[in-house]
C-alpha cells in the first residue's frame, strides 16, 4: 500500500479559531477560583 504525503498549511488566526472552536481558552479569560493556583506551573 503506496503512503500519502498531505501536507495542511493554516495561518496562526485560523489555528487559533479552529482551537477556539473546539474549546480552547487562554488562562487570562477563565476567572480563577483558586488564587493560589493561579501562578504559573515552574
């Protein structure tokens, strides 16, 4: 069986809609519950 090649190419706004659409969000939009857990993960 002969393997295909398929290369998708995507500008970094459609990435991000189409990231957006299955439910991605950036930590600055999700209001934090827990204020100790806010910081970032070192």
């Amino acid at each position: 069986m002969a393997g295909a090649k398929i290369e998708y190419q995507m500008s970094k706004s459609q990435i991000e809609d189409k990231a957006r659409s299955m439910g991605m969000v950036y930590p600055d939009e999700v209001k934090v519950i827990n204020e100790k857990d806010k910081g970032v993960n070192k």
